[in-house]
C-alpha cells in the first residue's frame, strides 16, 4: 500500500513540475519578452554606402553608415531605385544612372523582393500542387483542374471534381522523370503555385538520391531536366520566384549555410553564390530586395542581424555592417530562473509540439540555493530533505511550486 502511494506521489509531483517547467516561463515571457527591432537597411546607389531607417528613432530616423542625417526628401534621392515612383511624381527621378538609361520598366523588371523564414520550410504542409501550363494559349496562367501528389513510386495528378487520378497523366510525367533519370521517392517539391505570377517555372524537385530536377508543364507535356547542381551541392532547399527579367528561377539553401540563385544559361543551369554570411534555415530570417545595380540582403540570427550590399550582375559584396542583439529582460531573467523550460511555442515552425530549452548553467546556481535553504529550514526527516534538495536542484523553482502545491507525504 505505501509503494502505491509513492507511485502516485511521484507521478503527481512530475506532473505538476512539468505543468510548472511550462506555465511559469509562459507567462514570464508573456509579460517581459520584446522581439529585436532593428532599423531597415538599403544600400544607396548615390553615395555607394548602406543606409538605414530606424523607426524608433523620433530625431534622426534616416541615417547612413558613417552616422550623417538625412532629411525623407534628401533620403528619396538617395535611393532613386528603391523610390522612383515618387521621385518622379516630384520631378527629380534621375534620367540615367551608371551609364543605365532610367525607364520604369526597367526599374521594375529588375526590382526583387524575398522573405525567407524557417516556418517557410518547417510548417505543416497539404502536399498536394498545382501544375500550372508553362506555355499558355492566352495571357495569364489559369488554375488547372487537377492537382498533383507525390507517391513513394511516382507523381499522381487527381481530378479536383472527381477527386479520381487521372492515370495516363499520372504515368506519361512518371515516364518522363525516369528517363531523365530521376529516382522515386521524391524528398520535395518547391514551387509557387500563386496565379497572379508574370509566368510559371513549375517546380524544382531533389529526388532520392539528392539531385535537382526542373519539372513543369510545356504544352500539355512533361518538361524534365537534371539541373546537375546536386554533383557540387548538399541541396537543403529551394524557393522558386519568377522575376520579372527571367534571370534566374529562385534561391537555392545549402546544408552548409551558403545561399545561391539558379540561373538559366543557354539551357543550363547555373548556381550563383551570394557572397554574404552563412545562413541557417533552422533558425535565421533573410531578407532580400534588390535592384538594377545593387542587391540589399540582411539576415537576422539570434545573435544579431548582417546587412549586406552585393553587385547586382556579379552578386560580390561591396559593403556590410553588423548589429549585435542586446539581450532583453526575458533573456537575462530566465538564463538565471530556468535551466530548462518546456515550451509549445517555436519561433522556427508552424508546428504545435512540446519540447525543452535549455537556457544554461547560471540558474543551477539559484537552484543549489533553493535546495540549501529546503534542506536547512523545512523540518521533515533527513531522508525526505536529501529527496527535496536533489530535486529542487535538478528543477528549481518549477519544482518547488509543485511541491508547495502537493500534500504533506512522509516517507518510511
């Protein structure tokens, strides 16, 4: 009867110490924790510098590199290409710049925009596609009747009214892919399947073996190509973005940090490393904007964010900065309160699924006090205090709730 109890004690107390190791920190962090804001950055094609926009910043928001004060008529000029619509609303867009002639539809076909966030590859996904016609009779892409799914031996296109598969289809793309020499089963399938694009690449698919194939739908057939890139490259993922100047067909992340556009070259392709920092898609955020000279890129890091400028035909740095993050309340707090807390919530995923971090040795410190002054000062038998004083040690203050919370239990 006793051991019983003490079954039922001991999974009461873990229950609760795990309740606590979650609520606790949850509201702590509700209360005390602020995202890093950092100020935008772009890179000026004027003075050839990187300049920023700091929002908090109610006397000096628009700044450059070397600290000089802009006013926003002064910062619009500096950045023609980024602001053109209103500078020539105003009348003070540049004709030429580096020996380009300035049109707007140039400005614009040239102008790229990516977000990349880790959620982007790590969140639930409906695995089914949309295999839009590459090659349409009439402007515009239309969604097409039928979706596409993978399967560990092949790819199976379904009718969305039916909702049956449409075999020949189905088998005549299989077909295609094999004799390319693509091998089942496919690892992803990256595309963008948004309708309002200027014109579909279909998808880049990594098959078993770690290859890159082009697939997309070209008159009604299957177009396949072996990129090569997977010979050189540990592929970890791949974006599609169809720009306006059909210079490249998306951003290529490998499992080592480096970033890579693919460019079409007569029937090739090509990667094309950007030169910035190594970014780790478990964790960092990327941003890109670029233009007809300059690309814009930062990329924030739990240690802080890197701002890079790189020539736009070359993709060579040719400037940079960096902001270390300042830790805020909830880090310094909770680095010193818990060791480790459980959590539901990920920055990095869509995904809802418990797990502990782990902050560091320094609460242990307060931990060691807790169950010295338990040992001390609660009167119980010495068996008992050394019970309470190694777990406090191990859980801290999450543990010490719990137990608080928990009926006086002697131990025989």
């Amino acid at each position: 009867m006793m051991k019983s109890k003490t079954g039922i004690y001991c999974i009461i107390l873990i229950t609760a110490t795990l309740l606590a190791m979650w609520a606790i920190p949850a509201l702590l962090k509700k209360a005390t924790d602020k995202p890093a804001d950092y100020p935008f950055a772009y890179y000026s094609s004027i003075i050839k510098e990187l300049c920023f926009i700091d929002f908090h910043d109610k006397e000096a928001p628009m700044k450059d590199k070397s600290g000089n004060i802009y006013t926003t008529q002064q910062f619009d000029s500096l950045m023609p290409l980024l602001n053109f619509r209103q500078l020539m609303v105003d009348g003070k867009m540049p004709d030429s710049l580096d020996g380009y002639e300035l049109t707007p539809q140039l400005v614009r076909s040239k102008n790229v925009v990516f977000r990349f966030t880790p959620t982007d590859i790590r969140t639930p996904q409906t695995d089914l596609y949309v295999m839009f016609e590459s090659m349409p009779k009439r402007v515009g892409l239309e969604v097409p009747d039928d979706v596409f799914r993978l399967t560990r031996d092949g790819i199976e296109f379904i009718d969305a009214k039916s909702n049956r598969i449409n075999e020949d289809k189905s088998e005549q793309f299989r077909t295609a892919m094999i004799q390319e020499g693509f091998t089942f089963p496919m690892q992803w399938a990256s595309g963008n399947i948004n309708p309002r694009k200027p014109y579909d690449e279909g998808y880049f698919c990594l098959d078993r073996n770690g290859h890159l194939f082009h697939l997309k739908m070209v008159n009604n057939r299957p177009f396949v190509r072996d990129t090569q890139i997977g010979d050189s490259i540990d592929i970890a993922s791949f974006s599609m973005l169809e720009v306006g100047d059909k210079r490249f067909y998306g951003f290529l992340f490998d499992r080592q940090g480096g970033v890579y556009i693919i460019e079409s070259n007569d029937g090739k392709y090509r990667p094309v490393r950007l030169d910035i920092g190594t970014v780790d898609t478990r964790s960092d955020e990327m941003l890109l904007m670029g233009n007809l000279l300059y690309w814009t890129v930062s990329v924030t890091t739990p240690s802080g964010i890197g701002y890079y400028a790189l020539r736009t035909e070359t993709l060579e740095r040719v400037d940079e900065y960096h902001i270390a993050c300042t830790p805020g309340v909830w880090n310094r707090v909770s680095e010193w309160l818990f060791p480790a807390y459980l959590t539901f919530d990920h920055p990095d995923s869509d995904y809802i699924y418990p797990a502990f971090v782990f902050t560091g040795i320094k609460a242990f410190a307060v931990n060691a006090l807790l169950a010295l002054l338990v040992f001390g000062l609660v009167a119980n038998t010495r068996k008992r205090k050394i019970f309470h004083a190694a777990f406090l040690l191990f859980t801290g203050i999450a543990g010490l709730i719990a137990l608080l919370l928990l009926p006086d239990f002697k131990y025989k």
